[in-house]
C-alpha cells in the first residue's frame, strides 16, 4: 500500500511539472504574442521601423561583442553576445579553421552551457553537455581565449522562447541585450565568413529545435511563423542572406518566414 502510495505521489509530481512546464511556454508564447516587432512581422509591414526605433537600438551596435556563446536563446552573460549554435560544434574541419582564424587572440569569453540542444545533437545522451563543454574548451585553448560556463540557473528564460533566429551579419548588434526584440536565437556564422552549407545547416538544426518538443513547437503555424531575421551590413549582404533564408525556409511549409534589415551606416559608424 505505501508503495502504490508512493508511486501514486510520483506520478501526480510528474504530472504536475509537466503542467507547470506547459504553462511556463505558454506565458512565453503570449509574451511574444504581444511583442510588437512580432506583430510587425505578422502584419508584414513596419518591422524595420519599429525595430530602429526601439530605445536602445543604437546603442545595441555601440559595443565591441566580447563573449562568443550558443545561439540558444536562454544564453547570454551580457558581454555582447557572438553566437554559434554549440559554440561551433557542429563545424566541420575546414569551417572550424576559418572561425579558429577569425577569433584568434580576440579577448572573447567562450562559454559552454548547460542543457545544450547543439551538444544533443553531435553527441546525444546523459553526456552531452559534458561534450559540449569539452568542445568549448578546446576552442579555448585553439584560439587563446577565455572560457566560461553557463548553467540552468542563470538562463534569462526558464524555457525555450525563442520566435526567431537573427542572421547576424555585422558582427557588431548586440540583439541578445536589446529589450523589446522578441526571443531569439543568434547565428553569427555569416560574420565569421563560414561556409554557405554550414550556414543552412546550422539554421536548420536551430529551426528544429525551435519547432520541436523542447519549444514552442505546434504552437507555430502558418499564421504565427518562425522567423529567420536577417541583419545585414550593407546591400550585398543583405542580398544575399535573404536569398540564403528564403531557400531555407522553403523547407518549412510556411512556418518559417523570412525578413530583416540593413543597419543604418550612421550606426555602424560608431567607435567600438
Ligand atoms: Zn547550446
């Protein structure tokens, strides 16, 4: 009896943070739902003007980024944050080399952290965020960096939240520390100079995530998309990232979306 007992409480306390969980998303998704860069975007119009416009836009490209950490959007130590989902563990050799080269010596903090989607990925099972950090502290020790952890209890969201992946092109917008930009993960791949194919992989591993189990999941659908955000340098870039998401968003039968933005070059201008 005190067994079945037992069992019967474990039960119930499995099913009650379950419930909780559903909640947690749930607050998330109606927060987004009440962004208004979300409702820009749905609308399909005023996006770029109400993001310039978002008090500290400006100064959100004021900063040199010093911390390279997952795109995960739970993640950030507020150091300006550069991003690669993993940390760059899904990289393959040769793209490897070109971020090794394009970070070396830079004064960053690469940071692990815990609970990595990327890391489950490369490396699944009960050991993946011990892959994960090991991954981070070779790169560490690659490029004469500084390392650094983040766990569960320092993530700025207790769930994923994220309705859209920044295409980070300028290597200088501070998006993760921008209030008012609704969740996000951060890809920085397209500023380290890493391949096209990577750039798709990587966007897709992140797409799954978001419309996975672990995230918002069903709650995207063709009338409330992801969306892929483009942040581009100059015309060129944009071009291009633009032509690269749209070809990525193909794949997703209209629950992914794309759109973005060219920085202002008054902005770019700026002393960092
Ligand atoms: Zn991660």
């Amino acid at each position: 009896m005190f067994n079945e007992a037992n069992m019967f409480n474990q039960k119930n306390e499995t099913m009650d943070k379950h419930h909780n969980h559903e909640e947690l998303f749930n607050q998330e998704w109606e927060k987004g739902q009440k962004n208004e860069l979300i409702e820009a975007l749905k609308a399909g119009e005023g996006f770029q003007e109400k993001l310039f416009a978002l008090p500290g836009f400006k100064e959100a490209f004021a900063h040199k980024l010093t911390c390279l950490e997952c795109s995960d959007g739970r993640v950030n130590s507020h150091l300006g944050k550069l991003a690669l989902a993993g940390e760059g563990l899904l990289l393959n050799s040769e793209d490897r080399e070109i971020l090794v080269k394009a970070i070396k010596e830079q004064g960053l903090t690469i940071t692990g952290h815990e609970n990595c989607g990327a890391a489950g990925i490369a490396h699944p099972g009960p050991d993946s965020d011990n892959y994960g950090y090991q991954k981070a502290k070779e790169l560490v020790a690659d490029t004469g960096n500084e390392y650094g952890e983040v766990h569960a209890d320092k993530f700025t969201s207790p769930v994923h939240n994220e309705r859209t992946l920044v295409l980070e092109g300028t290597g200088r917008f501070n998006v993760a520390d921008l209030e008012g930009f609704p969740g996000q993960f951060i890809s920085s791949a397209a500023h380290f100079g890493l391949s096209a194919e990577y750039q798709k992989t990587e966007a897709k591993a992140l797409i799954g995530i978001a419309l996975g189990d672990h995230s918002f999941g069903k709650r995207f659908d063709k009338e409330n998309p992801f969306y892929l955000i483009v942040s581009a340098k100059d015309e060129a870039q944009y071009e291009q990232l633009t032509k690269m998401a749209e070809e990525i968003a193909a794949d997703y039968d209209g629950l992914v979306k794309v759109s973005g933005f060219i920085a202002p070059q008054e902005v770019l201008a700026q002393q960092v």
